[in-house]
C-alpha cells in the first residue's frame, strides 16, 4: 500500500484477546457476586455476640464494624457492577468488529464478483 506522504492508521483488533477479556469480566462479576453474599451473611450479622445489646460500649463497636462492612460492600457491588459495565463495552465492541468485518467482506466480494 502507497501512502505517498499520507499517514495510514489501521486499526486491529485481535479477536480472541477481546473474547477473553469478556470472560475475565464475566469470572470478575461472579467473584464479585460470590462476595457480595459473603460479606452480607458474614460482615453484617444481626447479631455479631459482643453483648450489643445490654453494653453501651459493645453497642459502639458493633456500629463501627457494620459501618465498615457497609463500606465493604459497597465496594464490592461497585467492582462487580463495573465489570458487568466493561463486558457490555467489550461485547459491544466485539458486535460491531463483527459487524464491519461483515460488511466489509460483503464488499470485497462485491467488488470481486464485478471484476470477474
């Protein structure tokens, strides 16, 4: 291909790699949900057996740990939620990569079906 002074961008893209990042998403995003039950049942009991309920000072702690297992999961909703945001990007891209591979060997057979 001349370029004759022109500068040529070509954009690849490897199939099989974007593949397997929709299935790393989709392994991350279970992980994620795996945890997220987890930390519900474990980091947030009801009753975590400190004596809560009859001391003022147990009563704090059990604040201050299921504030922190609040934050806990939060964090791993947010991770479990973006990686369900990339597969859809990945998967969108990969739906359209196809989609212009289509198109495009629609053309070329076109073009060639016109030459011959």
């Amino acid at each position: 291909m001349s370029t004759r002074g022109r500068i040529v961008t070509v954009l690849e893209l490897d199939r099989e790699a974007l593949t397997r990042c929709i299935d790393a998403c989709d392994t991350l995003a279970g992980d994620m949900e795996a945890l997220l039950v987890r930390a519900r049942t474990e980091l947030a009991p009801d009753n975590m057996g400190f004596g809560e309920g009859h001391l003022p000072s147990a009563a704090a702690l059990t604040e201050k740990i299921r504030v922190n297992a609040t934050a806990a999961i939060a964090t791993l909703d947010a991770n479990r939620t973006r990686a369900l945001d990339m597969r859809a990007e990945f998967a969108k891209a990969l739906a359209a990569y196809d989609e212009q591979e289509s198109m495009t060997a629609g053309s070329v057979a076109a073009v060639s079906a016109d030459i011959s």
